[in-house]
C-alpha cells in the first residue's frame, strides 16, 4: 500500500476572473454579534448577498429560513439559487461581470482556481482568532482539509469554510443475502470476490455488483466507487515520498487494478453496462431487488436505498462493508466549502455572523441544519424535535435546510435524531477512511486533463471488455495518453 500523501488534480473547464464590488455594511459592533465576535470590534452586516446550490427550495419554504434569519440577528439575507445544472456556469459569470455574492459555495473543484486567481477571502486569521462558540465544538479536521497552499508560497491558508464534511462512498452489501446464503460480511480481496460469486448463483437476473463507471471522472478521486479492486493503484497524478509527481495510470499497481477488474467482469460478477451506467441506473437497479454489493455515499443512503427496494423485495436489508485489507481505506473527499470573496466590504462580518453562526451548535445552526420551527419541525418540548413534511411534498419529511444533520462539523446535541442505519453506515465509512487533499489546479492541467481523461476511460472499458489486454491497454495508454502527461508532469515537477 501506497503511504504517501495523495494530492488529487482536476480538470477546471472555465477560467475565473477576479473581480472587485460592492457589499452591504452597517453599524460597528463587538462581541455582542451573533456569531460570537472577534476580539476586535468589526462592523456588523446589516445585509449579505449569499450564492448557494445544496440547500431547500424556496418553494419548500427557503425564504421563510431567510425570514428566521433576520429575526434572530437583525441581518437581511439575501439568497441566490441557481439551477442546479447551471449553477458554476452562473458563478463564473458573477466573477466576470465583477457581482460575486459576499459568500458563495464552492465545490473542489473551483474552490483551488480562485483562491489562486485572488478571487477568495483569506479567513486564516479570522478563523484563529474568532472567539465564537462554534471555535470550540468544530472538528478542525474537516477546517484543516480545505487549507491550500497558494501562488505565493505562504503556506498553508484558509479560503474556504467547510459546510458539512466532504464524506465519501462506502460498500453497501445486501445483509439479508449474506444471511440466507450463510456467507459473512467479506474482509480480505478474496473473501470479497467469493461473496460475489456467490450473489451470482441467486439466479438469473441477478447483478453481483454495480458501480457508475470504472472511473469517476466527475471529479476526485476517480477510484471512490470501485475501491476493492483499485486497492492501492491511484489512476490520478500523485507525489511520491520524495516530492516527485508521477502518473499513477501508469504505474505498475494499475495494470494489476485492470487485471482484478477484467477477471470480475469475465467472470460475470459486474454489471455488464457498467461503463455506461449512471447513478440514478445504478440505484434503479438497487431498488429492483437485482443487486447485491454498490458503492455509494455514507449517511442518509444506507437508509434510503433500504426503504426503496423494500417496495420490492420486503426483505431487503443493507450494511455497509468495513472495507477489504488489500483497498486500506474509504476516502473523504474534500468539504464544499462556503467561500467570502474579495468583493466583500465586510468580509469579517460575514465570516462571524453567517459562517461561524451556522456552526453554533444553538439556535443559529438549528436553522441553518433544519430550518424554522412549526414550518420545518416542531419542538417537542423535552429537549427534542420532529421534523415536518416538505412544503411540496407532504409523503416526505425535510431533511435539511443548507446542513446535511448527519454531515454536521461541530459536537453538537442535534435535536432530531439520526436513523440508526445512518449513524452505522457513517461509522463505518468514517472508521475505514483518509482524507482526500485539495486538487492541485493549473492552467497546463486544465488544458490536458479532459483529454487526458477521455483515453484513460477508453482504455480502461476495452481492457474490462477484453477487446485488449491489459498490457496492451498500458501500451495503448502510454501511446495514446504521452503527451497530456507529459506536459501535466513537466508543469508538476518544474
């Protein structure tokens, strides 16, 4: 197994242009605000601009949090939700035209390109010093992770706070199977590949393991769904111990990565349209009753793709898999982070009385995480909370406002308790896991790496089809791919 500290890439299609505004402030104010205060007297918002994509709809009452918002800390919210499809695009025009919101979501994927292009407040200093009560409670692990070494060679910073933990993707194995056929929750490569065979003699039909895709190209890391058998090939750039860059397509651990994953495929133990398939067929598959073993992210899954495939096979029980000895781990992927930009008059503001008010473990992150009371939930009383149907939907409860619950940062007493699946399915995910590293972003690695990208997935479906061999994939990819590589490491190493 690889030791080394992995550091992902990805691919940026949209160059982000720095861009200076205009933001709201008001009244002075010291550690009276809502968010707690730095020791220091800041100048209180009196209304901030935010841009976000993972939270409700207005529809399902979005507003009426903005409303509670205002209520609680005198501040106007003013919320920005794009389409979901258009979201980046939307932000990158917001950049260019020089009217970003003062804070912004931002996924890995952009997050390293503007804090490199100036575009993104450094709040080092204002996380160190801050004294609110969310600096006490926040697990400063998921703080650390979003910290990036910038142009100027400063060292590590701050550009961006986390919203909820990166999470990640974890086995989930159909428990009730593995009861019927007296076979035990897999720990090692082969245990693993024998449970699969043994799924296969259930019948016709029936699909041993399904993933979306052999790479997850999306973004980083490209191995999360297909950890058994990627084990410790990383087909992703990475720095060994000595501070070189290498290509880990290329290297060694990779053919045998190929290897594992064409003699499943033969032998009838993965989806056939593996290489097409979405999640959504994926989960279609899962909820039919047809699938044994998928790969898919830890929390609120567990749960709902049981409570889905219940509607066709009663019997259906899911458990995530504490992951296999030779894969080593399960990786965190970097947190969305929730990013100040440098259009913000008041950036210290906005970082004390949104950004650390969301993490109080009180009252601010109630709202942030569920929402209003009598609109989202209701307080019982004793110290608990039930959740309310969706404005939109009245068969489904409201998971969240802007904070996935299971997801939360801080030690917080959350009032509405997790389903126990849930809770069993993070624990296992977060036993078995790494962090992933911020993806490193440049322009010469922008300009290859979709290509890049494009033959690694050519290769990697005709080798799983058995079209090639896999030395002669590694042939093939070396051919095809040498000039993206080469330049993305020269960039790398220089």
């Amino acid at each position: 197994m690889k030791k080394n500290l992995l550091i992902r890439l990805t691919s940026l299609g949209l160059a982000v242009i720095t861009a200076m505004g205009m933001a709201a402030c008001g009244e002075t104010t010291g550690p009276e605000t809502p968010g707690g205060g730095q020791t220091a007297e800041y100048t209180k918002p009196d209304s901030i601009k935010m841009t976000f994509d993972t939270c409700m709809t207005f529809e399902n009452g979005l507003q009426d949090v903005c409303d509670e918002y205002k209520n609680q800390t005198g501040i106007t919210l003013e919320l920005e939700k794009p389409d979901h499809a258009k979201y980046y695009e939307k932000i990158t025009l917001a950049f260019a035209s020089g009217t970003p919101s003062d804070a912004i979501e931002m996924g890995s994927t952009y997050y390293p390109e503007n804090a490199n292009n100036g575009a993104l407040w450094d709040m080092t200093d204002a996380w160190e010093n801050t004294t609110a009560p969310a600096k006490s409670i926040i697990d400063e692990s998921y703080v650390d992770a979003l910290k990036i070494d910038v142009k100027d060679g400063s060292g590590p910073r701050l550009y961006g706070f986390p919203t909820v933990a990166g999470n990640g993707t974890v086995t989930y194995v159909r428990q009730d199977w593995l009861d019927d056929m007296g076979i035990a929750m897999p720990t090692t490569y082969d245990e693993f590949i024998d449970m699969l065979r043994k799924f296969k003699t259930r019948g016709s039909g029936t699909i041993p393991l399904t993933a979306a895709g052999l790479l997850n190209n999306g973004e980083t890391p490209y191995d999360i769904y297909l950890r058994e058998f990627y084990q410790d090939a990383i087909p992703d750039f990475y720095q060994k111990e000595d501070g070189t860059w290498v290509d880990g397509f290329s290297e060694p651990e990779m053919e045998a990565a190929l290897t594992r994953l064409h003699d499943a495929f033969a032998e009838g133990l993965i989806d056939g349209e593996i290489v097409t398939n979405k999640t959504s067929t994926c989960r279609d598959k899962v909820n039919a009753g047809l699938v044994g073993c998928f790969n898919y992210w830890a929390g609120m899954w567990c749960a709902k793709l049981e409570d889905s495939t219940t509607g066709t096979d009663p019997n259906a029980k899911f458990a995530a898999m504490p992951i296999i000895k030779e894969a080593g781990h399960y990786t965190e992927r970097v947190p969305t982070a929730l990013v100040i930009t440098n259009n913000c008059e008041n950036p210290v503001g906005v970082f004390e009385d949104l950004i650390m008010y969301s993490h109080d473990g009180d009252k601010g992150q109630m709202l942030f995480t569920h929402g209003v009371v009598d609109k989202h939930y209701t307080d019982n009383g004793d110290g608990t909370c039930t959740a309310l149907p969706y404005y939109e939907d009245p068969t489904k409860l409201c998971e969240k406002s802007f904070y996935a619950p299971e997801l939360s940062i801080t030690e917080w007493n959350d009032p509405i308790a997790l389903d126990p699946r849930v809770e069993e399915s993070l624990a296992v995910f977060r036993d078995n896991r790494t962090f992933a590293t911020v993806p490193v972003v440049s322009d010469v690695i922008s300009e290859n790496l979709s290509n890049l990208n494009v033959v690694k997935g050519e290769v990697a479906a005709n080798v799983l089809h058995g079209n090639i061999t896999v030395q002669e994939g590694m042939a093939k990819y070396n051919k095809d791919a040498g000039k993206y590589v080469e330049a993305i490491l020269a960039d790398l190493n220089s």
